[in-house]
C-alpha cells in the first residue's frame, strides 16, 4: 500500500477483541436459571447454546430461537427476554493480544483511525469504553443507529466515518474478520480491505467478490502491509 494512505479503520467484534468470550460468558450466567424454568439440567442448556453458536456464528440473529427449539421449545416471549438480558450483559473484557500497541503504532505514525461496527448500538459503545478502546479512535460509527439498509455491508456507515475525518475512502484501509460484512462496502469505495483470521470466519470459503485485498495474521502485522 502507497503514501497517500491517510487513516485506517477497524471492525469490532473478532477483529479486536473475542466476542465470542462475551457470548459464551452470557450463556453460563443464565444456563441453570433457565435450565430451572426449561426443566433440564444447567448443564445442558449451556453446552446447547454452545453448540448452537459454533454452528450459527455471533450475530445471527436467531441463536436464541435455535437452540431453545433444539430443547423442544418454542417460546418467542423467551426469546425476547433472552436477547434484552444478553445486549444488557456486562462481563469482564480484553482486547485480542496486541490490539492497543497496533492501534499506538498507527496514531503513532501519523495516521488517523476509526471505528464501523454492527450491533446495539448502547452495547457496541460499551464494548468498546469496557475494552479501553475509546480513546484509539477518532472517528467511531454505530451501524445500529440506522436503518438495517444502511448497515453493513452497505458503503454508507464506511463513507460516513471518511466524511467525518475528512479523507477519501481511497485514503483509508479496513481491517475487519468477516468477510460477508466487512469488506464489500469498503471496496466499493475504492477503500483498501485487510482481512484478520481471528473469528468463526478463518478457514472458511470466501463467497467469490468478498475477499479482502490484504491478509495478516495477526494485529501486529499491520504495519507491515500499509
């Protein structure tokens, strides 16, 4: 990657930091609760949503939904109360290894950086106050602030973090693990991509137009490649 770059951005979740911990921390917060009200054991609620997850990915949408149908019920009222308690989930957090000395070496040599991410928008701010991440950015974007349309993968949260810093998405690279959401709206811009294997998405075929231009295999290795 040439001179001209001015800022890179980042996504959030498996890309900074294991959201998958966050998950599974919820799941044995709640397992004998509800295996109480479900009649089975704690036990076995926690290994289903378990392997429930490893099967959907964080962030499908219907986890919850899922792995209640595996224990034989079906229950949307459940369901809800279920994704409210989890967005109100606040464990204990940590960046991946290496996180915040990346995001040092970058402001230290000059270049701007932002954040896009999905999610409730109150529990994505959280995650990143919770992680010590806030002051590491200067631009950050909360796609649950809009319309579903205007989430990733669309151009429009990506070019909204260029307006605000005042670069052209050509003057900006994404970092980002996912590479059904993260990498095709900041293509489409002309924005340069660098994909992480730190998610339920490493090793896993990459549908034809979403590979990211760049790999690394670490944070660290950021440097290198801009």
């Amino acid at each position: 990657m040439n001179g001209t770059l001015l800022a890179v951005g980042f996504d959030l979740d498996y890309t900074l930091w294991d959201h998958g911990g966050f998950a599974e921390s919820f799941f044995g917060s709640i397992a004998w609760e509800l295996g109480g009200r479900l009649g089975c054991s704690g036990r076995r609620v926690e290994q289903v949503l378990r392997d429930t997850l490893a099967r959907l990915t964080v962030g499908h949408p219907r986890i919850f939904d899922e792995a209640l149908l595996r224990m034989g019920v079906e229950d949307p009222v459940l369901v809800a109360e279920l994704v409210e308690r989890y967005h109100r989930h606040r464990p204990p957090m940590r960046p991946y290894p290496g996180a915040l000395d990346a995001l040092r070496d970058l402001r230290g040599r000059g270049y701007r950086t932002f954040l896009v991410t999905d999610g409730l928008s109150d529990t994505q701010r959280y995650k990143v106050e919770a992680l010590g991440l806030m002051p590491w950015f200067d631009e950050r974007v909360f796609t649950g602030d809009f319309p579903r349309i205007l989430q990733k993968p669309s151009p429009f949260p990506f070019l909204l973090a260029c307006r605000r810093l005042g670069v052209a998405p050509r003057q900006c690279a994404y970092v980002g693990d996912n590479p059904l959401c993260d990498f095709e709206g900041p293509m489409r811009l002309g924005m340069r991509t660098i994909g992480v294997p730190t998610g339920p998405f490493a090793g896993r075929p990459v549908p034809p137009g979403h590979s990211p231009e760049r790999r690394v295999t670490g944070l660290g290795e950021l440097g290198g490649v801009l």
